[in-house]
C-alpha cells in the first residue's frame, strides 16, 4: 500500500539503508550475534549514513533539522537485518544523544559530540538501577558537590552499549525524594572510580521444550499478521505527522509501544509457527527475533508502565 507521508527525500533515505543492511549487516548477522559484539567500523559506516543526526546540529556532524517520518524509516530498516542487537548496539547512543546536546556546556559539547554522532565514539543513557527500572523517581544513585566538581556514587545496571562507551549520562539524585531531586550528569569512562563488568548471557530457554500444534492455513496467519503491521504502520505514522507539527502525543506514543511489542509477539510466534521445526534453530532470523521479543516488551519502559502511563494521560 502507498504511504501518503512517503516523499522523495524519506524514499531515498530508506533505499540508502535498505541497501546497507542487506550488504553490510544481513550476511554476517548471526555471527556477531553469537560472538555478542559488531565490528566498531560499523558504528562509523552507519553514522556516516546520517542516522544518528536527527535533531543535532549541522556544526556537530547532525542533520540539522528533524523528521520523525526519517527517525522510524532508520528503526524499521535496520530491524529488517533481524537481530535487535545490531541496532541496540549502535542505536543506543540515541537515547544519550538529545540530553548531552540540550544540556551540556558547549565545551563537552564541541569535545564530543561529533565524535558520538559520526560513530568514531559510544554513549549510553545510565537510568536504570539494580533495585528496579521502572520506579525512576525511587533512583538511589546519589551526586555530591566537592569542590568544583560532583562525586556520583551507586550502580547502574542493563546499560545499552556499556561496555564500549567512551561517554555516558548517568541520573543520579542531587535533591530530594522523587523525579525532581534527579539530576543528569555527564560522565566520562576514563575517570577515577568508574568501572564496568559485562552482563551475562541475556534472555533465552534454550533448553527447554514447549510446543503448541494449531491446525489452521498459512495464508490466513499472513494475512492476520500483515493486517496487524498495516495497523500499527498507520498509527506510527500518525504519531510522525504530529510530532513533525510540534505535538508530542504521549498517550499515543504510550499505546504504540505496547501496541506495537504485542504485535510483534503475535507475528514472530505465528512466523515461528509457520516455519515449524526450523524455526527453532539457533540460526534462523525467525528464532532470533521470537527470543528478542521480551526485550522489546520490557526495555525502554514495559507494557505495563506504558499502559499506566497510557490512562493517566487519556484523564483516567
Ligand atoms: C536489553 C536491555 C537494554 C536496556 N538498556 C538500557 C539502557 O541503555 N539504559 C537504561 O537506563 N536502562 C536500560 N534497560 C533497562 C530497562 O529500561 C528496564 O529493564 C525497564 O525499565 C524495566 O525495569 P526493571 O528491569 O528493573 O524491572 P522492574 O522495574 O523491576 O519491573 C519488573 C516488572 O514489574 C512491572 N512493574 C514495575 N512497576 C510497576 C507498576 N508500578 N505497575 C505495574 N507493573 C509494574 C514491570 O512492568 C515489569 O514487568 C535495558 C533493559 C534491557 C532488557
């Protein structure tokens, strides 16, 4: 179906990403997948592609300008490659990426953020702690003034790209209790009292075995899954549009989400389904993505959260 927002420029745009993806990504994908890194020249072919730009300025390597229609093509191209890993590696920078240009001194941010944007360098967004993700405003990570500068001490834990990171903007409270004693401090890795342990193999039930037998056609599996993306494509775009004209729909953006991670749990248990035993092999993208769905579903604000903050915003 022809998309009413698709012009020339976002046409072009997800050519230029369709094509690296399939020569770039898609031929060594399960590879990185089990060594569990990509090689780091990937972050700079990929920045080189401008997809990390979007709302940065010209003078820091950005695009200078932002199209939300441009910032979904970049999601869906590179999670055509079918593992979520490539993209979170690289794409984790995105969410630091906004606080360090909104809020840092033009001094870090003429050290730095070339570097973070063209992909020569990482940031991560350090939020989450090992007490608990979704309760932000409980953070326990504190900032004290010595001096002329802050001592932050705690721990935060499932950063998105920790490990290679060279810079990171980490919450930590100043203030009291709440969302509004919270701070955001940039950090620099090679500081002292800074350290970093990988996390252990992620999510997967490879051992177990659990099975399912529907009787149902193929055609009719595809044409429910395909009406269900149509859905959520349509939604999406609606959400581009009023952001593109200075809203931000937050209710909308919240049911999307969750919208959006339960769709993707129907289509890959169907797509797993169709494809029968072969689906289950450590190999298959189809396998991968079922495996990578909860991470979707819980990261960057789980379903439940994303319902709550749903209602309260409809005024419920
Ligand atoms: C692969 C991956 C990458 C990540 N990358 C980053 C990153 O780069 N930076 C970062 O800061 N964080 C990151 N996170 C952390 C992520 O944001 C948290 O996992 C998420 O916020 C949930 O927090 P939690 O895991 O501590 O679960 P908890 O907050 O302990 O929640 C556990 C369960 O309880 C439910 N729950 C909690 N509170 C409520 C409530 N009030 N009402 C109803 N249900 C509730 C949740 O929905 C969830 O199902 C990442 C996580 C993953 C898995």
């Amino acid at each position: 179906m022809k998309n009413p927002f698709d012009t020339p420029e976002r046409e072009e745009f997800r050519a230029q990403l369709k094509a690296f993806v399939d020569k770039e990504i898609k031929p060594y994908v399960n590879d990185w997948d089990e060594e569990g890194k990509i090689p780091w020249d990937l972050h700079q072919k990929a920045g080189a592609l401008g997809v990390w730009g979007f709302g940065i300025d010209e003078k820091y390597g950005g695009l200078g300008e932002d199209d939300n229609f441009l910032r979904a093509i970049y999601n869906e191209e590179f999670a055509k490659c079918g593992a979520g890993g490539v993209g979170a590696a690289m794409g984790g920078r995105m969410i630091s990426l906004e606080p360090i240009q909104r809020l840092c001194s033009s001094e870090i941010k003429d050290r730095v953020l070339k570097d973070i944007v063209t992909g020569k360098k990482g940031s991560s967004l350090g939020i989450t702690e090992p007490g608990g993700g979704s309760d932000v405003a409980n953070m326990k990570t504190s900032a004290k003034r010595d001096g002329n500068h802050f001592v932050i001490n705690g721990s935060k834990t499932f950063i998105t790209g920790a490990m290679t990171s060279d810079y990171f903007v980490v919450g930590a409270r100043t203030g009291g209790s709440g969302l509004k004693g919270i701070s955001l401090f940039f950090v620099e890795a090679d500081r002292d009292g800074f350290s970093r342990v990988p996390l252990d193999k992620k999510m997967g039930w490879w051992c177990s075995d659990q099975a399912t037998l529907y009787f149902q056609v193929i055609r009719h599996k595809l044409a429910n899954m395909s009406s269900k993306i149509d859905a959520l494509e349509a939604l999406v775009n609606n959400i581009c549009w009023n952001m593109n004209n200075g809203e931000v729909p937050v209710a909308e953006i919240s049911k999307a989400k969750f919208f959006a991670t339960k769709e993707l749990e129907y289509c890959s248990s169907e797509a797993m389904q169709i494809m029968g035993g072969a689906g289950y092999l450590r190999g298959n993208p189809v396998e991968r993505i079922y495996r990578e769905v909860k991470v979707m579903a819980i990261g960057g604000g789980s379903e439940e959260i994303m319902r709550d903050l749903a209602v309260r915003q409809m005024g419920y």
